[in-house]
C-alpha cells in the first residue's frame, strides 16, 4: 500500500512542479523578448530620449490600473456572489446584480485610449523601417530547425500583443534608458 501512495506521488508531483509559475524564467524569458525588440528597432540615442518618458508614463499607468483592479476585487466578487445566487434562485441574473457587476469593474477604455494615444506618440519617433521591425521581430527562442515551418505565420493580434507587452516591461524600459545614455 505505502510503495503504490509512493509511485502515485512520483506521477503527480512532477505535473505540479510544471503547473507552478516560475518567476525567474518569466522574468528571464522577458529578457530575452526586450533583447530582442532592442536589437530589431536599434534606437538612436535621440530617439531612446524621446521615447523614454513615453513607455514610463504608459508602465505607470498599467500599474495603476492593476492596483485599481486589485482594490476592486472585493467587491467584484461580492457582486459576483450575487450573481451566482440569482442564477442559483431564479435561473436569470438581476439588473440590479448586473450593474454592481459592471460598477465593480474598473473601465479598460480610459486605459486603452491612453495606451493608443502613448503608441501613436511613439510612432512619430520611430522610423518606417523600425516599425516594420516591430512587425517581423521573432520573440522567444525559436524551436528547433527541424520542427520550423518554411513560411511561419505569426498571429497577427497575438503578436502585436507580445510585442507591446514587451515594449512596456521593465526589462526594454532598462534597455531603452540605456540607450539614451
């Protein structure tokens, strides 16, 4: 009985080791992304000046929206309890639930149009062949000769999003103060 607990527990742990999250290779894989992006768009100097404070701003705006988002979750999920009895009660959820639901949301579109407004900016400092860089960057460490497609397709939103959430890491912010010397 102990030896088939034992073999059980050789099978499952190894499963959960992969399942957790490991920061230092979150945090080494975004490295080698803002590597990446740096050497495809090859700043000058000028242009690391002007686009510093840019990408600063916008970090600073995205962490103060995830602390918005994380001082809503209580109330979120308040809201959301409600839902979860209406459903349970009366097979429909309330209007009232619903909009304690939406009002306990923090609203994305004031990000958005910041973030929109901070790319649209940044776009007058880089050059037309930088950008088309932006769009052929590779991220990541490509998988092995053999298992490459000849003509790879890239998700053209799943892209952009790497990319972007690339530009605003820390680790391009440091890359990009670097450059402006």
């Amino acid at each position: 009985m102990f030896r088939k607990v034992w073999m059980v527990a050789s099978i499952i742990v190894p499963f959960g080791a992969l399942a957790a999250p490991n920061s230092q290779l979150a945090q080494l894989r975004q490295q080698v992304a803002a590597l990446q992006v740096d050497h495809a768009l090859n700043l000058t100097q000028p242009q690391a000046q002007s686009l510093l404070p840019l990408l600063q701003n916008a970090q600073t705006q995205i962490q103060a929206f995830k602390a918005q988002r994380a001082a809503a979750e209580p109330a979120l999920a308040t809201a959301l309890t409600q839902a979860v009895t209406d459903l349970q009660a009366t097979g429909t959820i309330s209007a009232t639930t619903a909009q304690a639901v939406n009002a306990a949301r923090p609203s994305f579109a004031s990000l958005r149009a910041e973030l929109k407004s901070t790319w649209q900016q940044a776009r007058q400092i880089l050059t037309a062949d930088q950008l088309q860089a932006l769009k052929n960057v590779s991220l990541g460490v490509p998988p092995p000769a053999s298992a490459t497609p000849e003509n790879p397709r890239r998700a053209g939103f799943a892209h952009r999003f790497r990319v972007m959430h690339t530009i605003l890491s820390s680790a391009f912010i440091s890359l990009v103060q670097a450059r402006a010397g």
